[in-house]
C-alpha cells in the first residue's frame, strides 16, 4: 500500500431521530431497513450521491493508513451520520446527567455523531477486512467502505478474508448486493460459531422478542442476516472465540454486545492493536461511564462487564486500539481518568 493517507469522510446530520426510533418508523417488508434515508438536509447532494457516492465526500476521500509491525493495515471510513444518542447508548443513565457530560466534550446528544469504520490488515499474504460496512442499510450517508477502499488502491476482488465481528446490519449488510451477491467475490467469511449459531436458531425472534428494541428493527436485524450474510453459503466458515484465526490475528471473546461478539488482537514484530468493534460505541460515554447500558447489547449487563474488562486492559498496556464506531480514523489509545477512563485520538500521520 502507498504510503498517502486519504482525508476522512464526514457525518452529515440526518434529523434528531435515535436509530432505534428512527428504525421503527421504516418498514421492514422482509428487507433491510434503510435508516435515516429521506432525511437528507439538501435534494441536490442527494441526488449527487445517488450516482456518485465519491462526490459527495465533503471531508475527503477516508483511508488512513498505518503499520502493526510488519503488517500494513488501513482503515477506512464507512460513512457518518447524527442522531439523538439517549436513551440508546446509556439506558439506566439520566438523560440530565449524559447530556452534561457530552456537553463538557463539546457534543450534543441530541445530533450525536455515529461513524463506522472497517479495518483492512495485509498480513503479506493475506488481505483480510474486519466488517463489511452498512452497505445501504443506513441511508446514503453511510455505506462508503468498498468506495473508500478504491480510493486507497484496494479493489474488493483483491481481499481474500471478511473476518466479522458479530452479524448486526451496520457490519454485515456490505457483505452482498441487494440480490445476495457477494461484493467480495474471492473472499472467505468468518464468524465466532457461537455468533453464527445465535443468529440462524430458529427460536432468535422470541429471543429478540426480549430486548429493548423496537419490532421493527428486530425484523431487520433477522432480514440482514437472512438476506445479506447467509446467502453465502459455504463460503462462510467459523472460529472459536479467542482462538487464533491466523498467525498474528487472534480473536478476543466479547460477548454481552451479541452473543459471539469478538474483539480482534492484531500482533506483529512487538506491535500490538486490539480492534474493540463494538464492545464500546460512544466515545466519551462509553468510556467515561462504561457502566451505562447500550440498547443494542443483547445482553446489557454482560455488555458493560466487558467493555470495562477490556478497556481496563487496554489502558494498562498502552496498547494502539481501535473501535468500530469511533471518529474516523478510529486509532487511539485509552487512558485512565479518575474511576474510568478517556480516549486519546492518534495524530494524523502522512
Ligand atoms: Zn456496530
């Protein structure tokens, strides 16, 4: 990979909806939901990314590149978009108390911004993505990782590995066209067998039945799965949790968020990254008060056990970490602060 970085792509408000709200109010009819379509602040821009997702990067072409010893690795931007962040990302948390502490780091819960971010590590033999993006399942703002990647030089028929960190929509919908079709022709899929196991029992609607999460969007989170992810078929394969996938890539058991929810530990030459994906989702709350609970953890309270497990280790060895849903480039280091913890963005490198 060439040594430039690509500027990230930006968020674009998309109305003062929470996702789960914002969701119900979609009709599924058997097809993933599109979230937060329709609500886009200009027609023109609109209709500009309809044909040309490209030219309506406003912040640049999203690709930053870095090294984990001697893998290069990349990530890039899947898109952006705001929305009201409580209750979602703190249900036992008064709305007063999160929104002050959003507000000491200058952020409005009311139009908070939630980014995706997919990981691309070239091991020297092996080109292996970590999620596949949203796809159109969150509207067009979003669904930029396969765009992103172009830009950076890395054609989705040159990856060999789609490694998935659990098979919720925003991570698992890029995986095929809208016709089931892969978009990662020559690549294999990868998930923890208990994640594929909780999604294809035939008893996940009455589990689902008992989340906090509105019926709609259950029915879409059972349709992604369905419509995008099994289709196909053999070429999806499974790995225990905190087994190692490959030399230097090692899955890290973190359930709560879903059932076989893996964090991902890239090692190389001394280096160390340890990819969180979805243990943790808001970077402030989730890191200043990972006891807050998150609306889409399956189990919430196993959630937040582990998104403390897991920071607390990341914070006592200053390892390089990355998180799904942080700001683009997503890179940074957890340090603590008072009885939790902060994050500290990498410097933008070139
Ligand atoms: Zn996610």
């Amino acid at each position: 990979m060439d040594k430039e970085q690509g500027l990230g792509a930006g968020r674009r408000g998309v109305g003062r909806r929470s996702v789960l709200r914002a969701a119900a109010a979609v009709p599924v009819l058997g097809t993933v939901p599109v979230i937060g379509a329709g609500a886009m602040t200009s027609p023109a821009l609109a209709q500009t990314a309809a044909t040309d997702p490209a030219a309506e990067d406003l912040q640049g072409a999203g690709f930053y590149r870095f090294n984990v010893g001697s893998m290069s690795c990349l990530v890039v931007s899947d898109g952006g978009m705001s929305f009201e962040l409580h209750p979602t990302f703190a249900m036992n948390a008064d709305r007063a108390e999160f929104a002050d502490l959003l507000d000491e780091h200058f952020l409005d819960i009311d139009a908070g911004p939630f980014t995706s971010n997919v990981l691309l590590v070239d091991t020297g033999e092996r080109r292996v993505l970590f999620d596949a993006g949203t796809a159109e399942a969150f509207g067009p703002a979003m669904g930029r990782a396969v765009a992103n990647l172009a830009r950076a030089g890395i054609s989705a028929d040159s990856i060999d590995m789609v490694v998935i960190s659990h098979a919720h929509l925003d991570h698992i919908v890029g995986l095929t066209d809208p016709t089931g079709a892969p978009v990662f022709p020559r690549a294999d899929i990868l998930i923890s067998d208990a994640e594929l196991a909780f999604w294809t029992d035939p008893d996940l609607a009455a589990v689902l039945s008992g989340l906090p999460i509105p019926p709609d969007m259950q029915a879409g989170m059972i349709a992604s799965v369905q419509n995008r992810m099994l289709p196909l078929g053999n070429r999806i394969s499974t790995f225990a949790l905190d087994e190692e996938l490959m030399p230097g890539i090692r899955s890290v058991s973190a359930i709560g968020h879903t059932p076989g929810h893996s964090a991902f530990r890239i090692e190389s030459d001394g280096q160390q990254l340890l990819h969180l994906v979805d243990t943790v989702h808001q970077y402030v709350s989730g890191l200043r008060r990972p006891d807050w609970q998150v609306a889409f953890d399956v189990d919430p309270e196993m959630g937040a056990a582990t998104r403390q497990r897991l920071l607390d280790e990341v914070a006592a060895d200053r390892v390089l970490t990355m998180a799904y849903h942080f700001p683009f480039p997503a890179l940074g280091h957890v340090r603590p602060r008072q009885e939790a913890f902060e994050w500290v963005p990498v410097a933008w490198t070139w």
